[in-house]
C-alpha cells in the first residue's frame, strides 16, 4: 500500500525575505551605532531570482552524455517482464505519489519507491548525490530516454558445473524506474534499498567533471586561480572522494565558461534593467554608455544609478559635503561612487556608476550627471572630498570650477611617510592639518621647517587649503578632511562587489532601501532635537571646558582663557576666534565654556544641519521596489557585451602591495644567486662570452685521495706521510 506523501511546509521565498527584514530592523533597534547592521556580508537579495543568482551560487547542472548503453542486459533480463508489470500497476487513477524535492540537501536524498520525477535528468541526478554522499557505487545498466536500472558495485561472472557463466551482482541494491503512462513524468517502480558492499572512494564515471564543477562553481568564481591539487584534495576532504586531476581541470574550465557565457546575459539585459528603474522610479536618472567598435561590435563602457528618493533626501536634508571614490571590482571594471552625510553624521549613498577605468574622461562623465541631480551648476556652496587621484582632481576643477575640493588627508600623510618617518613628523603634520586658524598653521609649519626644510616645502606644494582646517570654508557644518564616508560604503558593499554587474547593482539598491527605510524609523525614536551622535560628540567637548576660565565683556560676548591662550567667544554670532565653531558647526570648548558660564544649553546653539528634522526630511522619501527579473520589460535597445580585459604591461604581481607602515615580513628569506666564473681569465662576475682580458690558465686543483678524510691526515698527495 501507498502512504500519500506530506506536502512541504517551508515558507515562500518573500516570507522569508520579509523575517529577515524585520530580524535586521529588530537588531538595529538594539544597537547604539546606527550603521552596524547594514552591512552586505551577511545579505544576498538575488537568492530567489534564478537569473541574478545564475553566476553568484551553483548553477544547474548540464545534461551529461549516459555513461552506459545498457548492452548486456544478462542480469536484468528476468527482472524485465516483472518491471512491465509493475508499469502497468502503478497507472491506477486517484492515487498520490511521493514527489521529488529539489531543494532538500543534497546530502540528504534518497530514493522510495513509487517517487515520482520530472525527467529522467533529475532522476539521475538525485542518485549521483546519493551515491557520493554514502560512497555507493552505483551504474547504471540501463540508461535511456524511458527506463532507468541502476545497480551497486561491481557485476561478478562466476561458472557452474556445466561450465556456463553466470552474472549476478555482489550487493543486492537494485532501482527499476521507468516513464509514467499517459503522464509526461518518471517514476521508481522497484526498489531493493538493501547495501552490503562497503564505502567506495574511487566512484568511477559516477563522479563526472560536471558534477565537480557544480560543487566548486562558487569557489572558482571567487579564485580563478585556485590550484587543481587544491580541489582535488578538497573532494577527499569534503566528500570523501578520489578525482583525477583531468577532472578537476575539466570542470574549472566549464565553471569559467559558463561564468563567461552568464556574464554576456547580465550585460544584454542592462537595456532592460536601467527600463525597468526608470518606469518604477520616475525622476532617477539612469545612464549607459557604450563602445562601438569598427567591426560592428557593440561593448560596454559604463553605466549610471542615481534615484529620484535619494537625490531629494539628499537635497532636503544633507549638508552639502559630497565624498567621491571609486574601487575596483571582482569581475571588471571600477565602482565609482558618490556618498554623502546625514544630519546624524552617517553615510548617505547618493549616486554609483560602473566604468572601464578610473581616469579624467569616466570622472568628468560622472560628475557631469551628478552634477545634474544635485542641482549644483558652478559648484557655489559645494564641498567635495577625495584622494588624491589626478583623474578626479582634473574632472572637478572642469565640471565644478567654483567648488571646495578638499583631499583625504590620510592618504596625504600616506605619502608623506615614505619620505619622512617618525613620531616628530608625525604630530606636526597632524598638528598643522588640525589646525582651524591660519596662526596655528603657520606656527607648526614653521616648527617643521626648522627640522626640516624638505618636509615642509614638501607640504606647501601639496596646496594647504585643500588638507588643512585652516583654509575650509566655513558656513558647511562640517570640518572632515578624511574620506572616511566613502571607504565605509565600499566596505558595505565588499561581498556585493564580486557579483556580476546587475546582481551587484541590486545588492546596493536593496542595501539603500533598507537602510532609508530603517533610518526614518528610528528618527521616531528621537527624544531630543539634536540627533544622538552630534549630542555625543557634544558631551565629549563639554568635559573639557573645566580647563579654561571665562571673563565676560558685554552683549554676550566673552573672553576664554587657558595658560596659554585667550580666544574671543561671540554667542549671538556664532563664532570663536579659534575658528572650530564657524566650522564644524557644533559650539567648540571655548563656547561651552562661555555657554556655562552664562547657564545656558550648548545644544541650543548647535547649526541645524544636526537636528533631528533634518535627518527625517533625508529619509522620509522611499525607493519604490522594483519586479523580479522575469518581469522586467523586454526593450530591443543596445544590448552590449561585456567589456573587454586589458592586459597590462609585465608579469602580474601576485603579493599583495603593503602600505608604507605595515611592517616587513620577520626572517625574510635571503639567497644569493649562481656565481659565474669566466673560463677566459678566471676572475668570477662574467662569462667567456663577454670577457676581454687576456687568457690565464686555471690554478691546479689539488688532487683529492680516494676515501673518506681521516682526523689528523698529514699524508701528500701522493699518499706519502709527511713528517
């Protein structure tokens, strides 16, 4: 009798997507910083879509050639009308039969009779698995479009007493499946689950290259270059199973391949991806470039995203400070990004592109459309902070001429420290790039040019106003001189960026989805007006105005003093002489000390770029959803190829490039190379090829006695012993 098989109970894929989601904002909730959940490492959005999951988790396997014709059916022959029979049993109507789940572990399949399947493939698949997982070496006899006899081990000849052979199977396992009548499916008919052979290691044909690039399509895509010894030895330690090494060569070549082959897909279907933001998304720019080519061929170039939610949140909401960077990516090309600063000091994604090469032409592209979306024509009341990239340097000054470009001073002391190491050249440069009024600047400065001279024009020549808080302008509430935003959002998206184009570019929608979704909800959670960052920084400085004593003038005016300075505090103004206030746009210690002494709040005075109505205005527009990838609509636009690679000149480096203060590896190996010796004048250093002194004979060699050396041996040459 038949048990009708339980349906599986597992949840959709947008339920569980959903708890996800709510597991993360539940988590945030809890947690004081507000951008340590919203990282990519642990998210993968393109799970349940099967063509933006194509190249980023193991794809299907191809349909593989039957490794047996089923030509001597000795054996099976009188199992053969039993099978028939049992084809015409199980065509009773009303009946419910097990069927195959796919989704369960691989691991985990085994075969029951009167299981149904899909096809013959699927089928056969499950019974690979089966057998790898429990070291069954199974075969497959029969192996057609409509019967499928599977034995395990090896099939024994043995003689009776008449001389005749007989052939039977040493372990009793038998499958007998064949296509359902009148139903488009395949079903095991028999079954005999019983196993006495022990655990196989060599598998033979049951393990084929195909099956092995299945399980390494991921690990491959991740190191093309990881070793075929390495795979061989991981199928020993993980499956416990012997390949050849021709195996593993031949299923990193199909991985690569079809990697390939998918990446021809992605950028097809860019026409359709960039239709489908813009009918759901109206007012997002979305921007594709490409290369035409004399032949007629049509390659990628460069392709654009910038939200219409986004752009508004940034336009109502964020001080106008924009950080600009770009990062390489895992399959081709360079991420360029542009990132700005919510009211509570956190990034705000605003725009991101994919380019060829990072260099002047992709950056002023950039710029130019960002430019666009920001409504920032000239530049005027702008503030831009990068690296020192000679690309955007150029492209900024053409597209923004009258914007504030200030470089990361991290990467300008990076350089810096090559040429002038130690902790005194240290804190001077930090000194003078901390400094927030010209007198301290040029004071240290000058301290460094009494030590040295080459360091400090080394310095002047790095233009001050662009690293220095001395030369910022002031009126931006914000004093940054690092690129720190930037380097925390290419961190964010570090998994996100070994994916293939549009599976990479719905990893950081999503990520910005969320994020704006979950910020303007936790702005309800807001209890004061200054947001929860500025009021700790706040707090910070408050701590530190004990230090000083405060002499009043008059109409709030106020004189700070310490040992050694005195600054001048205005309150209805806003300012100090020292300049940190007009700056950063937060009361500095001497305005504490001044707010304190009058009884008043420094929170009240803090520039209202910080308060919490601001942070709500930059997240209460929302990114609308986009449909799966089948539902996208179908353009007849360009659909371009992927981009060709440049081979770069020389050998590619493989180690790693070390930042000047990381240290050098401890007991570094050191070896000294072969010695020549010219056979022309004896002298080492040369050969006889290049030699031009005149010929010497060599110097005799001293004859060496045959056997081993004995202590104390004073015997000639000759053998004779001298006295």
């Amino acid at each position: 009798m038949v048990n009708d098989a339980p349906e599986p109970t597992s949840r959709s894929g947008h339920a569980q997507e959903d708890d996800l989601f709510l597991v993360s904002i539940e988590q945030q909730e809890n947690l004081e910083d507000e951008d340590a959940i919203f990282n990519l490492e642990d998210e993968n959005v393109c799970v349940n879509d099967p063509f933006l999951n194509l190249l980023c988790f193991d794809g299907d396997d191809e349909d593989e050639v039957d490794r047996n014709s089923g030509e001597d059916w000795s054996e099976s022959e009188k199992y053969y009308e039993k099978d028939v029979e049992d084809d015409e049993d199980y065509e009773d109507e009303g009946v419910v039969y097990p069927c195959y789940d796919p989704s369960i572990d691989w691991k985990l399949a085994k075969p029951i009779v009167t299981m149904k399947f899909e096809n013959p493939r699927q089928l056969k698949d499950m019974l690979i698995n089966y057998g790898v997982a429990n070291g069954y070496q199974l075969v497959f006899t029969v192996n057609d479009n409509n019967r499928l006899l599977v034995r395990c081990g090896t099939e024994e000849i043995n003689v009776d007493g008449t001389w005749k052979k007989i052939k039977s199977w040493k372990c009793p396992f038998r499958l007998w499946a064949s296509r359902v009548t009148n139903d488009d499916s395949f079903q095991i008919k028999t079954l005999n689950d019983q196993h006495t052979c022990s655990r196989q290691f060599c598998l033979g044909s049951l393990v084929t290259y195909a099956w092995i690039a299945k399980r390494f399509f991921k690990q491959i895509i991740k190191n093309p270059e990881i070793p075929l010894r390495q795979m061989q030895q991981d199928m020993i330690t993980k499956y416990q199973c012997r390949v050849s090494i021709g195996q593993c060569s031949r299923a990193k070549e199909k991985v690569l391949y079809e990697f390939e082959g998918g990446l021809k897909d992605h950028y097809a279907r860019l026409s359709d991806y960039k239709t489908e933001i813009l009918e759901t998304n109206p007012g997002s720019t979305v921007k594709m470039v490409v290369d035409t080519m004399p032949n007629g061929d049509i390659f990628f170039s460069s392709f654009y995203v910038c939200f219409k939610a986004v752009k508004d949140g940034w336009i109502d909401g964020c001080r106008k400070v924009i950080c600009l960077d770009g990062c390489f990516l895992k399959v081709s090309g360079q991420l360029l990004s542009a990132v700005g600063r919510d009211a509570n000091n956190n990034i705000f994604p605003l725009a991101w592109a994919v380019v060829s090469v990072e260099n002047k032409e992709n950056w002023r592209w950039f710029l130019n459309l960002l430019r666009g979306d920001i409504d920032m024509e000239d530049g005027i009341g702008l503030t831009l902070i990068s690296d020192q990239h000679k690309g955007i340097i150029e492209a900024v000054k053409d597209v923004f001429p009258n914007v504030e470009h200030r470089q990361c001073t991290r990467h300008i002391y990076a350089n810096f420290k090559k040429k002038y190491r130690g902790l005194q050249f240290k804190n001077l440069f930090w000194a003078a790039a901390n400094s927030t009024n010209k007198q301290f600047f040029e004071e240290k400065m000058e301290e460094l040019k009494s030590i040295s001279k080459g360091a400090y024009d080394y310095l002047m020549e790095r233009n001050p106003t662009t690293w220095s808080r001395a030369f910022f302008e002031v009126g931006r509430a914000c004093d940054a001189f690092e690129n720190g935003m930037s380097e925390s959002f290419n961190s964010r998206i570090r998994i996100a960026r070994r994916k293939p184009i549009i599976s990479m570019f719905e990893e950081i929608r999503t990520f910005v989805m969320r994020r704006m979704f979950s910020m303007a909800k936790k702005s309800k959670t807001f209890k004061e007006e200054v947001c929860p960052r500025i009021r700790k920084k706040q707090e910070d400085i408050k701590k530190l105005q004990r230090h000083y004593d405060v002499v009043a003038s008059c109409n709030n005016i106020f004189e700070v003093r310490s040992e050694k300075y005195a600054y001048g505090v205005k309150i209805q103004e806003q300012s100090c002489t020292c300049g940190s206030w007009q700056l950063s746009g937060i009361p500095c210690r001497h305005a504490v000390a001044a707010l304190g002494f009058i009884n008043k709040d420094p929170e009240a005075y803090v520039s209202n770029w910080f308060e919490k109505d601001m942070f709500k205005e930059a997240y209460k527009h929302g990114i609308t959803p986009l449909k799966g990838s089948i539902h996208w609509p179908k353009t007849d636009d360009i659909k371009p190829l992927p981009p060709k690679e440049k081979q770069m000149p020389g050998r590619p480096t493989v180690k790693r490039k070390r930042d000047p203060s990381e240290k050098e590896k401890k007991n570094k190996k050191v070896t000294t190379g072969r010695k020549m010796t010219c056979q022309n004048c004896q002298e080492s250093g040369h050969n006889k090829r290049s030699c031009n002194k005149e010929k010497k004979d060599p110097e005799p060699k001293e004859a060496r006695r045959k056997g081993r050396k004995k202590k104390d041996d004073s015997r000639s040459v000759t053998g004779e012993k001298i006295d």
